[in-house]
C-alpha cells in the first residue's frame, strides 16, 4: 500500500493519496480545488486514479472531486443520500470496495452532514483488520464534527456515529478531514491520532450522552462564505472565486475602539456587521447592516465599493478573515475593527438592538 497525507494550510484541511501498489490504482479521497499535485503524484509514482471520494459535502471549501474524475476519469463516489445536482457512484454503509489487494470499507456515519461516511482501510497481505480510518469530519484529534450542519437530529446521530466509531481496536489510525477550522472548536492541530488516544483523552468523548447533546447546543458561526461554497458542492453554481485566501497582501488595517468613534464620524462607512442573525440581533454598533459572513459571496451586490467599509464581528478574528475576502474580490476602502464588538461594549460605546 502507499498512503501520502496532504496537509493544506490554507484551509486547516487534509485530503489522502491511497493506492495498491500491485494494481497501481490509487483512490483519492476528500480532494482540494487545486487537482494538479494529485495528478502529478499518480504521474511520478506510476499509479492510474481510479476513484475520488468525498467524505462529505464540504461547507467551507470547494471539493475538487468533479474536476478531479473529469481530468482523470475516475469514478466520483459520495454518500447514496448526498443532496447534489450531478451524477455520482453511491456509498452504502457497509459497502467494500476494492483496490488492487486493499479494502476500502464504507461507515455511514450521519451528524456533521447526513451524508457524512468514514472509511476503514485494510491490506490483507499486511493483516486482515484494519489498520487505518478516515474519520471524514466525524472524528477529530481532540474533537469531533459540528454537527449542526446536520440538521435538527444532527447531534443526535453524532453522538451515535461517534460510539460506533469507538468500537474499532485501540492500535486503529485515525486520520481527519481537518486539523484545524471552523468545523470543531476544539481540534489540537496534530494531523492524526489513534482511535485509544481519542478514546483515552478526547474530552468530547468523555462525555455522557446528555452532556454530549448540551455541549452542541453552543453553535459556533457558520464558515466564510459558507453559502456559495455549498451550493458549489453541490452542483447549483459555481462559485470557486468565493474560497478565501489567507495571504498577507491582502490584510485590511485595523481601527480600535479607541479611534473608532473619530474615524467614523469623519469616514462616514458602511458598518458592515458579519456575525450570526441572533449575534446581530443581541447589540450591535449602531447602524451596522448584518451580513453574516457564510452569505458574504452571494450578498456583495449589498456592500458599496464606492465608500469606506468597517467589518465587525464579535472579537475581530471573524471579520478580519472578511475583510480579506472583500479585498480578495476588488473592495479596495476595507477597515477591520480590532476586538469586535465586545471591545465596543468594553468601551462603554452605544449599541443598538
């Protein structure tokens, strides 16, 4: 067998090169928007993709999965219940599938997205259990998937999907779709782990049921641009310009508490609010216009680019990130206000409701 492990930084994302090295076959699973590494891989090693999967669809970056089954003509599997508008190979629990000598078993495990899968890799001629998970966005080095993305049940069958998941040996490896993002709050960074680790020390995992469910009820803010990015995922447009970039170039100035006061009354900008509905709804500064940042892409006909912009959100991280994205796609007059609207409150400044 030959497992290479992607790290992308950008994204806090890991995709997986799996193949056989009798068959020279190669499976790709959870791949990024930017398919050549993938391809040039497969080229130097001299191995055919044959299969792409997504453990998911993906809400806070754009799969390369059609890209990636177009340029090679591979087989695109998902989930049989994914929600999408092109063709795919379906996914059913318990379903093997095979590569060259290696076992690719399927796990249906609903929560963070109800098609949500993991799969469990086995190389007969090395032992007959297997030996390593692709845990998908179900199970985290340190903690699990959100599972909000799963609708009303979706911390409900989480929790279900997670205790099936512990009933795998101890020595089983257990590599994520993410080691760090929007999709867990408490992920440590490590890029794996193993399922007695995580057995072991998870504090989510230590938890009862109930506790398991009161614990999700915190929901954390949905991914920048969350809305178009899902809609790519799933066929109803194309919206790959809306995944952010992190580069440094295109960091927005700042504006304390402090200076805010001043630098409004004499800018006079559109205050442009990012936080959740319910965040907005609860105080904020005064004639703000609440965008929230996962309808950023889809809403830019509602931000002015002919006048200064203050992006806010609760401590300053959020809107910062936005604040990029809008100079990423032309907004040249963008300033982030450092803190948030915590900091405002800290201030004794005026809010609204």
């Amino acid at each position: 067998m030959y497992f290479k492990q992607f790290l992308h930084d950008e994204t806090g994302c890991a995709s997986y090169f799996i193949a056989s090295r009798e068959s020279r076959e190669a499976l790709i699973v959870d791949p990024q928007l930017e398919v050549q590494p993938y391809i040039d891989l497969a080229e130097e090693r001299g191995y055919h993709i044959t299969d792409v999967i997504d453990t998911h669809l993906h809400a806070d970056h754009v799969s390369g999965n059609r890209k990636l089954a177009n340029q090679t003509g591979a087989r695109l599997w998902l989930h049989e219940s994914a929600d999408v508008n092109f063709d795919f190979s379906p996914l059913r629990d318990g379903q093997q599938l095979e590569l060259g000598q290696l076992e690719i078993d399927v796990v249906h495990t609903p929560g963070h997205r109800p098609e949500s899968v993991c799969l469990l890799i086995t190389n007969p001629p090395r032992s007959p259990m297997p030996s390593i998970l692709l845990s998908g966005d179900t199970l985290f080095v340190g903690d699990v998937g959100r599972p909000d993305f799963g609708g009303p049940e979706g911390a409900k069958s989480q929790h279900a999907s997670i205790r099936r998941l512990l009933e795998l040996e101890d020595y089983v490896e257990v590599f994520p779709a993410h080691f760090e993002g929007s999709c867990g709050k408490g992920m440590c960074g490590r890029p794996s782990t193993t399922i007695g680790f995580e057995r072991r020390f998870n504090p989510v995992l230590q938890l009862s049921a109930a506790d398991f469910l009161r614990n999700t009820e915190e929901v954390p803010a949905r991914p920048l641009n969350m809305s178009a990015i899902m809609a790519t995922n799933r066929g109803e447009g194309d919206y790959a310009w809306a995944m952010p970039h992190d580069g440094h170039a295109l960091a927005a100035p700042d504006v304390t508490t402090a200076d805010a006061p001043d630098w409004i009354a004499h800018q006079k900008p559109t205050v442009l609010d990012v936080r959740e509905p319910a965040e907005y709804a609860a105080g904020h500064v005064p004639g703000a216009v609440s965008i929230p940042q996962a309808d950023l892409a889809l809403r830019l006909e509602d931000v002015p680019r002919d006048r200064d912009l203050l992006v806010v959100c609760e401590g300053g991280t959020r809107s910062a990130r936005a604040a990029r994205f809008l100079k990423q796609v032309g907004y040249s007059k963008v300033t982030n206000l450092a803190g948030g609207t915590s900091a405002w409150r800290r201030a004794g400044l005026p809010t609204e409701k």
